[in-house]
C-alpha cells in the first residue's frame, strides 16, 4: 500500500455517493466521512467549493507522500484514485498489461469497446447513470407528468438493464469483468439498486438480479449502502414509504436548484 492513507470522503446517500463508500469498504481502506446534505445545498458553500469547484458529491480529500493534500471529485477519478493508490492486491481492479486490463465487453451500448478498469466503469456509467437519474426526474420529480419523459428514460434504462443482463448470462464467475469484483460493478450496482424507484421489475432481469443479490451480500458492499445513512439500503427494500420520504426530501430542492440556475 502506498502510504497510509488519511482519506476523508464528502459525500450523501445517493447511487453516486454509495459508489465511493462501497469501494472504501471493500478495500478495507480506512477513512473518515462528511455528510454533506445536498438537499440544503451544503455542496455550493465556498469552503466545499474549493474542494469540488463543481459543487458536487462525491468527493474526497487525502494526504499524498510528499505531505501534501490531494483533492478527487467526480466518482470515475475518485475509483481510478483508490484502486491505483491503494489496491495493489487487484481486490477492485486488474494488473496493467494483462488481458483482463484490457479486454472487456465488445459491444457495450453499441460502442465497440476495448478496455477495463476506469474506462470500462466509465461507459456503464455514462450509460446508466444518465438514463436512471432522467427516468427518476421524470417519473418522481417533475411538477408536471410528461408521459413521453417517463417513458422514455425508463424504457432506455430497461434496455440497458437488458444489455448488461445478457452479457452477466455469460460470464463464468458472476461478476461483470472477468474472475472477481471490480469496479466496474460497484459503479452498476449503486444505480441497480435504485431501480423499484424507476418502477422497473428485476424479476425481467434473472442474471442481473441475481448478480444483485450477490453483489448486496458482501459485508464490504452492504456496509457502504449505509453511508453516510442507511437511505440508499433502505431504498433497495423497495419500501414504498421510504420511496415517498425520498422523493419529498428532494423534489423542492431539485425544482429550486433548476430555478436558480436559470438565474446564474
């Protein structure tokens, strides 16, 4: 390991939130959290902008050899960070140079696609992340119902649920990248988990829904659901209260966020 790490992560309960406490537990990695609300927009104050000038979560803060504090944000750098830092066991990651490295799904959401590790986590973000957080906006959030909206982000998102359930009917190990977990599945699961609350039925997706169930079993993975709250845990239950208390806590901020921007 390269040095003892000092790691402090900012971040809430959310898919891109968990993504990075969930990596830091199966890691065995040891660190220190703040919780940063977003719903009272604690991520635009100066002091965590000059952490994240996105004002975004997640994001965190470690001491590098020389002395110095380093400063990560966005969940793709954040992963990259960790494992090239702190994983030299490739308990999250794969040796450079090998062919896991560099072999991966050939056809990923229509992109030919030659690669592992971050740029692979990269792609099933890019695709899930998006089509998740537009199918939520749409079908929890917005102060008006457009049916084509909900439609669709969740048709889309079910489509690539559909991808990845295809390509998980193959895999020998049960992970999405060759023999173990990686990355590349943390960054899936923390929006899989989400999908009840997009009114997807993982009964359509039996490989993907299994490699769920596994995936949640894990100590390290189950532990990060929890951070900074059990929120994102309690989410996976499907609890249609839960569901509710989520959606109320969020959709004055999500509407008064897209107001002010229109003023900036």
């Amino acid at each position: 390991m390269a040095g003892q790490p000092s790691i402090k992560l900012y971040t809430d309960s959310t898919p891109n939130g968990i993504k990075i406490s969930m990596a830091l537990e199966e890691l065995g990695l040891p660190y220190e959290v703040e919780h940063i609300d977003i719903t009272t927009n604690r991520q635009k104050e100066p002091w965590f902008l000059e952490i994240n000038p996105n004002g975004r979560i997640p994001a965190i803060t470690d001491t590098i050899p020389d002395g110095q504090q380093v400063r990560v944000f966005e969940g793709g750098s954040i992963l990259q960070y960790l494992t090239e830092r702190y994983d030299p066991e490739h308990k999250l990651s794969f040796r450079k140079g090998t062919r896991d490295y560099w072999e991966s799904w050939r056809q990923v959401f229509g992109l030919l696609v030659c690669c592992l590790n971050l740029r692979l986590t990269l792609n099933f973000n890019l695709g899930i992340g998006p089509m998740h957080g537009q199918a939520a906006h749409f079908y929890r959030y917005a102060p008006t119902k457009i049916q084509y909206g909900i439609d669709r982000y969740i048709n889309e998102t079910r489509r690539l649920y559909r991808v990845i359930d295809s390509e998980l009917a193959k895999s020998k190990s049960g992970f999405l990248v060759a023999d173990h977990i990686s990355i590349a599945d943390i960054a899936v699961l923390s929006w899989v988990i989400y999908a009840e609350f997009v009114s997807l039925d993982m009964n359509e997706f039996p490989f993907l829904q299994k490699w769920e169930r596994m995936m949640s079993a894990r100590p390290g993975i189950n532990k990060g659901f929890h951070v900074p709250k059990p929120l994102m845990f309690k989410i996976r239950e499907g609890d249609p209260e839960v569901f509710a208390q989520f959606t109320n806590e969020r959709k004055d901020w999500i509407l008064k966020g897209m107001e002010e921007a229109k003023k900036r």
